[in-house]
C-alpha cells in the first residue's frame, strides 16, 4: 500500500513520517514513532488509555488516521513531564497512589492536564465527568479523582 | 517465651511499614516509559494473529490454510496439529489449574470450536495488519451446533454435551454417566436437615448471577523467539512467570529450562492473566519461521476468549431462631465453568457461610460445562456469586426479627475456633473486629437521606500461601538491591521492599527492587490469591534476615569480637559489650570491599500460616423508579487487612474491589444470543464503572494481625469485590422494597421487579 508523507509538531518537535491511509495515530506513535506511553485499550474509543492531545483538544489516538495529522501539534505522555522534573499532576498521582496497573494512567494524565489547563478549579462532579471517558479498572477512581483535585491546588499556587 | 512471631506482632513501633512511600516503579508509569506487554518490540519481529470461531459450538469439518499461507506477506499458519498431545495431567497455576489437553484444546481448537471466539489456527506475517488480512483467507466448514448457555439447561438431561467424553465424578468417585457437570462435592457439618427443624424462621431463595468479564484495560499479549539453539524465551504480561513457563514447556514438549519468561509490566490481571492463551501460539509461529513473533489481541477476542469468571445458580436457605441464633444453612451452588472443566463452585462452598458460626450446614456444589470462554478466577472466585446469596439472605432474616443487620452479624460472627463447613477451624480472624468497625463508621451512625436505600454485607475470602522467593544484594552506598519474581501489578514492588526495609533498618527508598525473569530468580507463583504481599514479602523478610546475619559477621571480623556479641537494632550493629563500637548499616555496607567481598541475601518460602480476610460493607444507593438506573450515592468498605505494609496501597485494593464489585452488581454481563453468539464484546456494550459512576470510596482498614506473617500481613486484593453486590441488593430493597436475586441488576431487572410487586404486566 502506498505511504503518505506527514509531516507534525509532535511534543514541541517537528516530525516527519510515512503512512499508509488505514494506519491509526495510535498505531504510527507506537510503532513507528517508537512512542510507546499511549496505550491501546479497546481499539475503538471506549477506554481512553490512548488519549493524546490534538490540536489542544484531548482525542483517542486510536480513533484518529495518522493522515489527519499532517500540519498539527500532537503532544502525547511522554511531552509531559520536562528536563526539570515532573509535571504536578504525574507528582500527584505518585503521591496519591492513583495508579495500580499503570496501563490507564497516560490517558488519564492527559486528558486530565487538558481540563486544568481549560479550568483551574474543577468540582469533583466536573472532574468525573471529564474523565469519563477513560476507564480504570484497578482504582475505582477515587484516588485518581483526589489527585487532580491536588494538583488542581498546587498549580495555582505555582 | 515469646517467639520471633509473636515479638513483632506486638511491636507497633515500626519504622517504614505503615508508612506511604512513593512507589519505585512510580516514574516510569506517569510518564509512559514503563514496558508493557505489547511495547516489547524485537529485530526482525514478525506479528501474530488469530482466527476465531463465528460460532457458540461447532464441529470442525475441515481446515484449509492453503490460500492464507500463499498470501503475500504471510510466514506461517499453525492449527491444533501443529502441537503433539500432551499427557493427560493437571497442572497447578496457583488460582486454578490447568489440564494440559484442555489447555491445548483452548489455545487451538481440536475438533470442536467449544464458544464463540475459540481460536482455531494462528497467521505470522510481515505485520499485524496483513496477518489480520489474511485471516480471511482461512476456509473452514463447521458443522454448527446447538449451544448450552446456562447451568440449568446444561444440567438437564438430553442437554446437548459440551465435550461428549465428560463424565460427572460424584462426591469423589468416577461415574459413567455422560454429562456437562464435571464434578459434584459436598461439604457437610452437623446435621442440617434436623436443625431446620429447630428454627423458626427459614429463609429460602434463588439467586442468578451473569458471566462477567475481570476487564483488565491491558489486552493479552505474548511475544516469543525460538531460538536457533532450542531455547525460547518468551515475554508477555502475566501474573505468573513461572506459571507461563510450565504452561509453555508442557504445550512445546520442552524442558522448563529451555523456556525463559520475561515479564513485561502488566496492566490488570484480577486473575484473568494465569492461563496461557497466545504465548504457545507465538513460540510455535517462531518455531516455524525461526523470527520471533508477537501477538497481541484486541478487546473483542479479549472479551470473546478470555476470562470470564463464572455464573452462576444459585439456592440458600438458612434458618434461625427467634432470639437470632443462626442454626442451620443449605446451599445448592451451581457454577459454569465454560468449554473446559473448571472449578469455582469450590471456592465459593468456602466462602459463603464462612462469616458466621453455624453448627449445622450442608453445601452441594457443581461445576458445569457451558458453551462459554474456559472461565478463570476473578477476585475471590467464586466468592462474590456465593455473598450475593447468602448475604441477601441474612438481610431478610435481619428483616424479619426485626434486627440491625450488623447486630445480628455480630451476634453470629465466625471467630477463632469456629469451624467452617468445609473443614479447616479460623485461627485468630479479624471478622467481629470488621464488623464492629462498620458499626462505628460515620456513614453507619448517618441519617439516610429521603428516597434512599441503605444495604450491609459481608464477605470472606481465605487467601492462599504459596511459593516465593527472593534475593538481595547489599550495595557499597548502604542500600540494596532486591530481586524478586513477582509480577507488580498494584505496588507490590514497594510492600515487598518495605519488609526488608524494615528489617534492615533503612528507608523504603533504599531499596531497589526488580522483578526479574525466570532464569533470574528461584521459584515464585502467580501474583494472585491475595498473596504477594504476604509470601514475597516473607521472603523479601528472611532474605533481609540472611544479610543482618553475614553483616553482622562482617562487624564481628571488623571489631575483633564474637558474632554472639553483635547485635542489630533500628539500623545500627553494635557490640554488646561495648557500647563504643558501632556502625549504621549504611557505614558497614561502605566497609563489605574490604571485609570479604559482596553480602546476597536470599531467602525461598513457602509459608503455611496464611490469614483470611473479611470485609463488611456499607452502600447508600437511590433509586429512580421510572427508569430502574440505580445510583450509588455513598460507599464504606471495613476491611480486615492483618497489618497493611502501604496504607495507600491497602486502601487501593480495598476501593477497586468495591468498583469491580459495584459493576458485578449493577451492569456488567455477557449477553450471548440462543446460538452463543456473544453480542457485547466491545467496552461500549459491556459497560464497567466510569469515574462518573461511582463516588469517593471510604476505605477502613482494620488490623488484627496474623499470627501466621512476621509482621500480621493477611493479604488485602481479593475480598472487597465480595460484599458489594449483596450490598448493592440490600440497599435497592430498603429503597424501593423489593428484592433483587439476579445479577446485575441492570435498569431492566429493577424496573420489572418493581412492575411485578406492583402487579403491573411490562408497559
């Protein structure tokens, strides 16, 4: 099959690579792009563990045709934390042991970072509702949920 | 005079454990570098796929993989004759067992496709996408027959046989008789029947519950590379290395010491991940086409072919006295164990009137072929299904004497000395202590709102022992490298670390622990049975143990003195006689180049002393009676933990379980049509509990320690997934009064038990 020449910003870099059409975001990342902290959960966009942002806006990679991408910024898991260290809330989810399996916790990363950056002071409710669409099957949420609200107060600080 | 045991159980002045220290695998996992099964990626990999039977149950007329192998791109197609018959014996994994031709006749069907998604012949091909392309291209003709879904049916007579060899053995003796129930025991104690007769009031219902999936978000995953010497090695995530090696070396007739596992991270097992599905395939594919080979399922052959854990039929009658002394219990408990033998009616018998002190009780249960996935543990097998009963039971006892449903648990609790109906007496058991701290709770003393229902459960698992083992060597710095064996799925690395930590008087954070492959460390079972912390952790203890001892002979050397006149206390070895000479563990680890050389510790175990867990639950839940969705507004879990090593780890166990517990309870099902077709298999249609589900979960850890670990460890991961749906049950009747007996209990379920208390037919 032929391959597409595309060219991003991915995690601030810019970045050329060849696809074929059918070829998810998630697929090219991981496989070609040797990224390998988006994970793939279900394939089909109920899980979240694939979450990148897309032109500021939190997408399942695995829904994404690595074609769409030509001329956009991606920034997965791994343009998260910085040469200076973690960003808080990958601090927070450490201290408040948010994660078990570790499989969820990029997507939720993520996606989570997306909400503070549109809203400083989430409720609880808004927080559940924004990540409803990235499933944890070990937590039962409730220390994931306590760790952005966390790092919800040190960001405002910072 | 005290032992070693019972020194430390008194001790509370602990220095690490009890703490909640970062975990050391922490970075890696926030920031998307830690590997996982399906990160694994090797030179000149190619990739696997599988083909599945469309159908519940069929024969298999005849496979041809001519076109398929011809595709452009494809290396190699294997099917069942690609791997000789085994011996007919059985394998034990930790939680479960495998018999070595079911498990060949699982991984690729022989003869007969057992449930829908049953793999049938495997493709390596140049990558993922052709290998799936030229699945298609596989032509079989089955012969499709009638499927058996559930344990009723399959227990009738004239039902269609699942395996047409299957013969019942009967309390304990082989029959002839041709049927889809595998086995049929009995626990009896004291005489039930007769007691009956003493009670006065009897309470005796029908519960169903529905196949569920352990929902893991990491699909399985196998890579493997046949090596031009003969030696495999295989990477994959799991919850047993060792296990996947005796699996694999059996299936491909090897030594074990020719299979080597490496385990990757591993996101979720919940028991799911034991049994080897892909992992034969792709060392039989690397076989073929001397590359390694890796695979990788999606979520539909995830959810079509893997898992479940069993449902359920399930009768229990229970009887008590006016003054509200239980004296008799029955139970009919009859599980599926999909297309293979299986036995989760087991654990459940050992669980369901394990909270309570019954003198007389008579257990009957069954295991039962349907035309299911081969079922696997979830979480206390067994376990959940059985609550479910017994639990909404003593709720209606409770009602009826009119009687706190904690008082009457109290009043009835099983303690040290009480005998189970399967045998075994508790030693010391944290039950009444759980109960009471359940009572105490500030949800407990709460008012309840208007409209809403508040339910109580308990629940019993008795965790399992097991092998481990473990070593550690003393870095020149003052810290230590651990190596243990098993696979980390929820910060197992740090509990572990934390008890050698603890012995040798150094933080959490000086200790390095790694879980490593097979040929890198002795002997460990699966990460399952509520045990890594309790049995690596003794390991983990004794190997701490080896190294205080050579160092404290490396102190002895130094000052010239008897090993007898070291001792070691918070961190420091000092001389006895003395005072003057001492050094910190760290100052000693500095000394070890020039005392003698490297100190390893190590330590291999196989502990008896193993300590159940109970928990009790309490869940407000409201109800909306137009719609039948069910919502669960508070949630408390009580919960036994012996001692916990990492409070918030404990505490993770603990809210996950009660998640799980609540899906169990409230969505979660396999819906296959009459044919056996499954129709949900995407995590769209087999709906777990979101973050919006579901609030904050109060987790309250109780401790009475275990006489039977050095430090009291009870093992925390599998008993909070058995109160909530019997809880669940309990509050929907207090909200809306009328009770639930079939899992889950789905909007549908709710309304139509509501339409039939009403009278009223379905709108």
């Amino acid at each position: 099959m032929a391959k597409t020449h595309v060219t991003t910003t991915l995690n601030g870099e810019e970045t050329e690579f060849l696809c074929e059409p059918r070829q998810t975001l998630l697929e090219i990342l991981r496989d070609d792009l040797n990224l390998t902290g988006s994970k793939e959960g279900c394939g089909n966009g109920n899980c979240g563990a694939c979450s990148v942002m897309l032109n500021g806006r939190v997408v399942d990679s695995c829904l994404v045709l690595a074609v769409e991408t030509e001329g956009a910024e991606v920034t997965t898991i791994e343009g998260i934390a910085t040469p200076e260290g973690l960003h808080p809330l990958q601090q927070k989810f450490l201290e408040h042991a948010a994660l078990q399996c570790g499989i969820c916790t990029p997507g939720f990363i993520v996606a989570a970072k997306a909400l503070l950056e549109k809203e400083a002071h989430p409720t609880e409710e808004r927080i559940r509702l924004w990540l409803a669409g990235n499933l944890c099957r070990c937590t039962g949420y409730d220390k994931i949920i306590r760790a952005v609200q966390d790092a919800a107060e040190t960001m405002e600080k910072a | 005079m005290a032992t070693e045991t019972e020194a430390y159980l008194g001790k509370t002045d602990y220095k690490v454990i009890g703490t909640r220290p970062i975990r050391h695998d922490g970075a890696d996992k926030v920031t998307g570098r830690a590997i996982y099964g399906a990160d694994v990626t090797l030179s000149g990999l190619l990739h696997g796929k599988v083909l599945r039977s469309p159908h519940g149950h069929a024969r298999i007329i005849s496979i041809d993989t001519s076109k398929a192998a011809a595709h452009p791109g494809v290396k190699s197609v294997i099917t069942v004759d690609d791997f000789e018959m085994p011996e007919d014996k059985i394998r034990e994994l930790g939680e479960g067992a495998a018999n070595l031709r079911h498990l060949r006749s699982n991984v690729l069907a022989d003869g007969k496709t057992l449930y829908h998604g049953h793999a049938v012949a495997a493709i390596a091909a140049v990558d993922a996408n052709t290998a799936e392309e030229a699945l298609d291209l596989i032509e079989i003709e089955y012969e499709v027959l009638e499927a058996v879904l559930d344990t009723r049916r399959a227990m009738e007579d004239g039902a269609p046989l699942v395996d047409e060899n299957q013969t019942t053995q009967s309390l304990g003796e082989k029959t002839d008789k041709k049927s889809n129930v595998s086995t049929h025991f009995q626990h009896k104690l004291g005489d039930s029947a007769k007691a009956f007769e003493s009670a006065d009031i009897i309470v005796e219902r029908e519960f169903d519950t529905a196949t569920v999936h352990q929902g893991y978000i990491e699909p399985h995953n196998g890579t493997a590379h046949w090596k031009s010497d003969g030696h495999v090695t295989v990477w994959c995530s799991t919850q047993g290395s060792f296990p996947v090696r005796e699996q694999v070396s059996q299936l491909l007739m090897l030594p074990v010491s020719k299979v080597k596992v490496i385990p990757t991270e591993i996101g979720g097992g919940f028991g799911g991940k034991i049994r080897v599905y892909l992992e034969p395939l792709a060392a039989m594919l690397s076989k073929k086409t001397g590359h390694p080979v890796k695979m990788v399922m999606s979520r539909t052959e995830v959810i079509q072919a893997t898992g479940p854990t069993a449902g359920s039929h399930i009768r229990c009658k229970m009887g008590v006295t006016k003054e509200g002394k239980l004296v008799a219990a029955e139970a009919y408990m009859a599980y599926e164990s999909g297309g293979f033998p299986g036995g989760w009616a087991a654990p459940g018998s050992m669980c369901i009137f394990a909270p309570y002190d019954i003198e007389n009780v008579t257990i009957d249960g069954f295991e039962v072929l349907v035309n299911k996935p081969q079922t696997m543990a979830y979480r206390a097998p067994g376990a959940t299904n059985a609550a479910f009963a017994s639990e909404t039971v003593i709720d209606e006892i409770c009602e009826k004497l009119e009687m706190d449903p904690i008082a009457f648990r109290l009043q009835n609790a099983a303690k040290e000395g009480t005998r189970r109906a399967d045998g075994p007496v508790f030693p010391r058991i944290g039950n009444v202590e759980t109960l009471k701290d359940a009572q105490s709770s500030d949800h407990y003393k709460s008012k309840k709102g208007k409209h809403v229902g508040r339910g109580v459960a308990s629940g019993f698992w008795f965790n399992v022992g097991l092998k481990s083992s473990a070593s550690a060597s003393v870095n020149t710095d003052g810290t230590v490298s651990l190596v243990e064996g098993s696979t980390d799925i929820g910060g197992s690395r740090t509990s572990i670390a934390m008890q050698l930590a603890e012995v040798l008087g150094i933080p959490a954070e000086s200790v390095n622990p790694s879980v490593v492959d097979t040929d890198s460390v002795g002997y460990t079972d699966v990460t399952g049975g509520s045990r890594t912390t309790f049995a690596t952790g003794w390991a983990a203890y004794e190997a701490a143990n080896d190294i205080k001892a050579q160092m404290s002979g490396r102190a002895a050397k130094i000052w010239e003195i008897s090993e007898d006149d070291v001792q070691f206390d918070d961190g420091v070895f000092a001389s006895k006689s003395d005072p003057e000479k001492k050094l910190t563990f760290k100052e000693l680890a500095g000394k070890l180049d020039d005392t003698g050389g490297p100190i390893v510790g190590r330590a291999a175990v196989e502990p008896q002393g193993v300590g159940g867990a109970f928990a009790t639950m309490i869940v407000d839940v409201e109800v909306d009676t137009d719609t039948g969705k069910v919502e669960i507004l508070r949630a408390t879990l009580s919960q036994d933990a012996g001692k916990a090593i990492h409070p918030s780890y404990v505490e993770g166990q603990m809210q996950g379980g009660v998640a799980q517990g609540i899906g169990w309870a409230l969505n979660e099902e396999y819906f296959y049509n009459e044919r056996g077709e499954l129709a949900n298999s995407s995590l769209l249609d087999y709906r777990m509990p979101t973050a919006l589900d579901l609030p904050m979960i109060e987790a309250r850890i109780v401790e009475v320690p275990n006489p039977g670990h050095p430090y009291g460890v009870r093992g925390v991961g599998e008993v909070p997934i058995v109160p909530p749906p019997a809880a669940v049950a309990n509050a929907i009747y207090d909200a809306i009064g009328v009770r639930l007996q079939i899992l889950p209990m789905s909007p549908a379920k709710v309304l139509a038990a509501l339409w039939s208390k009403d009278g009223k037919g379905k709108a």
